[in-house]
C-alpha cells in the first residue's frame, strides 16, 4: 500500500465522519425546534435537557473521533 493510497482511505474516513455530524447536527436541531413548537415553552425544563444532553452527545462524539483518528 502507498502513501497515496493511506492518504485517500483517511480522507474517506474523514468525509463519511463529516457527512455523519451535520447529518446528526440537522437531525438535532430539528428535533429540538420542533419540541419547542411542541411545548410552547411550558416544559421549559424538558428543552434544556434536551438541549443538555445533544450538547453532551456531541462533545462526547467529538472526542471519540479524535481518539479513534
């Protein structure tokens, strides 16, 4: 295996991880949007865990992918 071919399977892993977080990120924040609308700000309690635990999931994500690569 060459240089090249490392470098353009690292690239892949790096589009499929990219493509995965904004796919994740769109899916949150229109989850969290439409939970809002939902509630009318009633349950302000449910959003900011909701928004808690995105957040946390994120930063979690964040972080095994820079251990894993």
């Amino acid at each position: 295996m060459t240089r090249y071919d490392i470098l353009l399977q690292a690239y892949h892993n790096y589009d499929v991880i990219y493509t995965a977080m904004l796919l994740i990120a769109a899916w949150a924040s229109g989850t969290g949007h439409l939970l809002d609308w939902i509630l009318h700000g009633k349950a302000w309690f449910a959003i900011y865990l909701y928004w808690a635990f995105v957040l946390a999931l994120y930063v979690i994500s964040v972080a095994l992918i820079g251990l894993r690569f």
